[in-house]
C-alpha cells in the first residue's frame, strides 16, 4: 500500500500539459532580448524569479522595495 500511495502521488504532482514551461520560456524570450544580450546568466534568472513568483508590474515591484535598507545591503549592485 505505501509504494501505491506513492506512485499516486508522484502520478498527481506531475503537471498535466507543459503550459507553465512554455510561459517561462516565453517570459524568458521577452527579458532576453538581442537589446538585453549582454546581461548576465544570473540576472536574467533574477529578473524571471521575480516575474514568475512576485506578480507586480516593474515599477510596483521597486517602489515596494526601493527603501527596504536590508535588501539593499545585499544588493551586488550596491
């Protein structure tokens, strides 16, 4: 019974079309543009972390934490 309990549920964890892959890639494509080649690895994968996961417009998202003084001495831009 236990390994049935988890075939299930390994069976129900996996998604059931690749629909949130793609929206990646594609929020990834509109980031990573021929104008924005040059960024980073690590910065394109920042600025798709806090697209995926924040649900703020650009300008929301830093007037929110524009004067959070912790964030901002862990900032490598700082």
């Amino acid at each position: 019974t236990s390994n049935l309990i988890k075939i299930v549920e390994y069976a129900f964890c996996l998604p059931g079309t690749s629909a949130p892959v793609e929206r990646v890639f594609s929020l990834m494509n509109n980031a990573w543009t021929d104008d924005r080649g040059l960024m980073k690895e690590s910065t394109v994968n920042g600025l798709m972390t806090c697209k995926i996961n924040i649900g703020l417009a650009c300008e929301d998202f830093y007037n929110k934490i524009k004067n959070k003084k912790r964030l901002s001495e862990k900032s490598p831009s700082q």
